[in-house]
C-alpha cells in the first residue's frame, strides 16, 4: 500500500503550525501548543486514531483563540492531504465512546464534501483554561477542514471535561474505522467512482 504521509507548514501574522503525520502509525505522538488541554486533546486524537503525529504551534499574537484555530486547520489540513484520493479505504466510521458519565458519539464519511453538525453540550463558560467558545471553535475548525461529513453529539454528562474528552476520542476511533484500508476495496469506494 503506498504510504500515507504529510507534512503541513501553516504561516500566518499570528501564528505558526507545524504538523507531520502518518495515518498508518503506531500511536507516537509528539504535540506542543502551549496550550496544556489543547496538547491532552490532540495527543488523545493521535493515540485512538493511532496515528504518528508531532505539531508544533507557536503563538506571535499572544491570543489563544488565533493558535487553537491555526492548530485546529493546521492538524485537519494535514490529515487530508495524508488521505489522498482516498482509495481503498473503508469510508465510514461510527463510534460511541464513554468517559465517566459522559458519552459521546461519532458518526463520519470520509466522503470529500464537507459538512458537520456538533453538540458537545459544554455547560461552563471554561474547561481547562479554555474557553467554552474556543472549544468548540477548535473542534468547528478541525471538521471544517477535513473534508468530510462529521457528526459528533455529546448523548449526556455532567463533567465538561470528560465530554470532550470522549467527544475527540470518539472521533478518533471512529476516524481509524473509516481511514482503514478495506482489503476487499478495490479502487474509490463510491458508486460515483469518484469522492
């Protein structure tokens, strides 16, 4: 199978992100933002979806919600670019993942047409150091810029924390589903013959 490796170099006036990744890794992961939640949350992302992965984000602004944007389109970029054309892999992917009394689902196609819906039903205005809306700013600018159709809906919880935690990896298991290469898969998987 031909590798599935990328690299992404994101310069802006207000940050730089640096992604390497290879989708068919073994879990190695290596993240610094800055960001020591947003650092959990991809290491989680990497370590379900058994990627390799090492980022590097670099605020020049100082503002948060810049970098947790930059990284979120930065990582997505990366990923996407790693897919290819996508053949042969398996497409669709679903997952429902608990922490705690949280459960999260994930239901995705790996279909190139963007579109999300996302409910983590955060409560509080702060998790972690991270804004509510910066949260789910991150995950917004993530899905964005896959380039696939993703669901993710928090089913319940009371812990802010643990929602999101089981919302990305949920993500993530259902992402390895859909990523895998199908053996019986011979070429595109849809009946366009093209994604």
């Amino acid at each position: 199978m031909k590798s599935r490796l990328s690299r992404i170099n994101r310069k802006t006036k207000e940050t730089e992100v640096s992604v390497t990744v290879n989708l068919d890794g073994n879990g190695k992961i290596s993240v610094k933002t800055g960001i020591n939640f947003l650092d959990h949350l991809i290491t989680s992302l990497g370590k379900h979806a058994m990627l390799d992965l090492t980022l590097k984000a670099v605020s020049k602004d100082g503002i948060d919600h810049h970098l947790i944007e930059d990284t979120g389109i930065a990582l997505a970029n990366a990923i996407d670019l790693a897919l290819g054309n996508r053949s042969s892999i398996t497409r669709f992917g679903h997952a429902s993942v608990p922490m705690d009394e949280s459960l999260a689902e994930v239901s995705l196609d790996l279909v190139k047409r963007q579109y999300n819906k996302i409910d983590l039903g955060i409560e509080r205005n702060q998790i972690e150091g991270i804004s509510k809306e910066d949260l789910e700013h991150f995950f917004h600018s993530f899905v964005q810029n896959l380039n696939s159709c993703i669901h993710i809906t928090v089913k319940y919880g009371k812990n802010d924390h643990h929602k999101i935690e089981a919302a990305i990896k949920a993500f993530a298991v259902a992402w390895r589903t859909a990523a895998s290469y199908d053996k019986k898969q011979k070429g595109i998987p849809s009946t366009k013959g093209a994604m």
